[in-house]
C-alpha cells in the first residue's frame, strides 16, 4: 500500500514540477480580469516639458494631481477609470549615480512619485507609470530599463505602483523578445502584483500573440492612436484584419490594445466619438482615455460615463468581438455578452458602423436594414433591443428571421444589446 502511495507521488512530481514552471513562467498575476480603465496623457499632453509657457499642459505632479481630483469629482471614477497613468517623460536624464535608481524630474515632480501615489491611491484611484525595456524612453527623456531589470520593478514596486506600461523604444527585436518575459517576471519577484501593459507587438514584424498574451496583461497591437476619425478607423481595419489571431488570445487577464481614447479633445466629431466607444467596447479593449477632463464637453462625458456601454466593455464572459459584416460603407460588429440563457446562448452588443462617404447614401443618415441570422443572431427564443446610446429606447422583440433596422450617421454608428430571450 505504502509503496503504491509512494510511487504515485513519485508519478505526480513530473506533473507538480511542470505546473510549478508554469506558474513562475508566465505572469499570472490576476488582475486586469475586465480591461483595465482610466487615463493616461501621452496623446493629449505628448511629451510637453516646459511649465513655464505650458504650465497647464506640462507634464508634471501638479497635471496628475488636478486628473486625479476630476476623475473623482467629475463622476469618472465612479463608473470605472481607476487607473491614473503616467506616460513618457517624467524622468530625469540619467539615472541616480549612487545607487542607480530611477529619478523622477525634479522641476516638474518636486514632492518625487512616492508622493504623487499618496495622493493618487488617496483618491481611491491606482497608480501606473511608463518605462521602457530598451536603451532611452521613445521620447528620449530618461534612461530605459536596459541592465536593470530587478532594480527597476522593485523601484515602482516601492513606489506602490498598480500598473506598468512598458514601451519598446532603441531596443533590439531580440532584447524586446527576451526582455518583454524578464520584466514581467520582475515584476512578479517584487511580490506587488502590477498590470503589466506591453508594446511588444508592435515593434514586431510577426508577433508571437500566444506567448505575448503569457507574460503581459494586455498589449499594444497598432500604431499611436492621434486625435481623428481617420486615425480611428484606421485602427480598427488593422483589428479587422488580423482579428482571428487577435481575438484567439485575449480574454480576461490578457487584452488586445488599440491605445488610447481620444474623446473629449479637438476633432472627433460627436458621431466619431460615439463610434471610436463603440468599438472599443465591442473588442473588449481597455478604456484608457487622453484628453483634459476640465474641458471635456458635458455630451462628451455624458458618453465617457455611458454606464450601458461601459457594461458591454467589462462584460463577464470576457469574450473580445469582431467584424461580422463589411461592405465599401458599412460594417457590422458583433461581441457575445451576458447574460446567456439555458440553452447556453448569448446576448450580443451589436455596432453598426456608417464609414461615410459622399457617395455611401445621398441622404444623410444612411437606413441599414439586415437579418439578424446573417450576423450570427440565431436563437429561436429571439432577442430584446435595447439602444445603449439612448437606453429609454426600448425597440422590442426580434426573432433570427426578423429584419432589423437602424438609420446611422455618416462616420457614426448606431450601437444596441440584443439581451436573448429565457426559455419556457
Ligand atoms: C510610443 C508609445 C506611445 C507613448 C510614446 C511616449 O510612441 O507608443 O503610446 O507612450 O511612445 O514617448
């Protein structure tokens, strides 16, 4: 008998052994289990370092602090961004001569960042920081993690950071490949569990999406989003191009990003603004936006704090959506959500997307009319719709064979849950 025993233990440490790898090689930290939500400078603020001539745009303590208060103030926090960001440039230029740490500028951020992250966790917020695993910041402002792996993860561990958005600038394709991991698993050695935020896939010619998706939270897939419906949609074709392989590897932990939002500045119109929510949602990406919450126009917040559209973002299932129809002006986006009914199928948030165009329809807003089987709409028990830009429009009951039909602005989108209807 004893020897039996013993033998199957001897059987499973092959097993324990491996799991025991497994864990200590990927990240694996828990969080970001809905995609992370909050704020971040770099498109909005850029790379602004002098507070003398900018001193409301500079990047600086006094920047962050005031974003910290609005995000509380202005309702933000209270529907989900928790996340304050710092990007690029917050650093001095060359690293502590005595011990080597990295230092925060000291113009711009004279309380120093164990400071600031008092004041943002006092808040009730979280704090996140910028780095990169190369030579220089993509800025060139300060010194990238190159050499210094350990002491860097402990700094912002120290520091009580929440999240790492790690960038990778003047590093090489194969430092980035074994750097990306061995950041992440310093991370995890300093015992503080961080959001791991990785551009690694873009600097990449043919990303590896399944090992990316091991060691980081979520991951940068396209290039730096600008203030424009052309930027916008432009990022969505790339997601509608390679989204099979996007979509294979994000869930909860582990998500597709296609970088910041850009509502509430200069040039997305209202629609756009409406679309670029959308789809954002639709894809499961994390809602990070950039932009100055003191001037944010009250329709602008009122969509940023759409609490039926964020529902659909931090959806449970975790389940990322995509393109499910497309013609020359026309596009359809579908995400199965919650909740799902004894038959085991879904509801699904529908996006209907008028690319625009002159010459898409002569009369502005286009009638897009479809059967809802031909995008994957097919329980017989049938759906209830609801328009989540204006949740007092109930539009009622449609069964798989039922056409369905939605007037879109052009550059807009018409946005609905079609919650499946329970068995009796
Ligand atoms: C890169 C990143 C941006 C931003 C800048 C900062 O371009 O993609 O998101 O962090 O660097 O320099």
């Amino acid at each position: 008998m004893l020897g039996t025993e013993r033998l199957s233990h001897l059987l499973c440490l092959p097993i324990w052994f491996c799991c025991a790898l497994r864990c200590i090689d990927g990240l694996e930290n828990g969080l970001a289990q809905t995609p992370p939500m909050g704020w971040m400078p770099f498109e909005r603020f850029q790379c602004t370092v002098d507070c003398i001539h900018f001193p409301r745009d500079c990047i600086s303590e006094s920047l962050f602090k005031r974003t910290a208060d609005l995000l509380v103030s202005e309702g933000y926090a209270a529907v989900g961004f928790q996340y304050l960001i710092i990007d690029d440039c917050w650093m001095e230029r060359i690293r502590d001569p005595s011990t080597q740490k990295l230092l925060s500028d000291r113009k711009r951020f004279p309380s120093g960042m164990s400071a600031l992250s008092r004041y943002i966790h006092g808040r009730g917020l979280k704090f996140g920081i910028y780095h990169d695993v190369g030579q220089q910041t993509c800025m060139f402002r300060g010194p990238g993690a190159r050499g210094h792996f350990e002491l860097d993860a402990q700094t912002f561990a120290d520091w009580g950071a929440d999240y790492v958005k790690l960038d990778g600038c003047y590093a090489t394709e194969s430092e980035r490949n074994r750097g990306y991991p061995a950041f992440g698993k310093a991370m995890n050695r300093t015992g503080r569990r961080m959001v791991y935020s990785c551009s690694w896939p873009f600097y990449t010619e043919k990303p590896d999406y399944r090992l990316i998706a091991k060691h980081c939270n979520l991951w940068r897939f396209a290039e730096d989003i600008t203030d424009s419906y052309t930027s916008v949609f432009r990022i969505m074709e790339l997601y509608r191009r390679n989204q099979e392989l996007l979509l294979a590897h994000a869930g909860p932990g582990r998500w597709n990003d296609p970088d910041m939002l850009v509502l509430g500045n200069f040039r997305l119109s209202y629609d756009a603004s409406r679309l670029q929510l959308a789809i954002w949602s639709v894809i499961a990406a994390p809602l990070i936006m950039t932009n100055d919450l003191e001037t944010v126009r009250p329709e602008i917040k009122e969509l940023l704090q759409n609490r039926e559209v964020i529902a659909v973002n931090q959806d449970m299932l975790g389940m990322p959506g995509k393109c499910v129809w497309a013609s020359k002006y026309f596009q359809v986006w579908v995400r199965p959500v919650t909740p799902v009914n004894d038959l085991g199928q879904h509801s699904f948030a529908v996006a209907f997307v008028n690319r625009g165009g002159f010459d898409a329809c002569p009369l502005c807003p286009c009638t897009f009319e479809v059967v809802l089987k031909r995008l994957g709409l097919d329980s017989l028990t049938g759906y209830y719709v609801v328009d989540l830009f204006n949740s007092s429009r109930n539009m009622g009951m449609f069964k798989p064979n039922d056409a369905f039909n939605t007037r879109i602005n052009p550059e807009g989108v018409t946005f609905y849950k079609f919650t499946v209807a329970p068995v009796y």
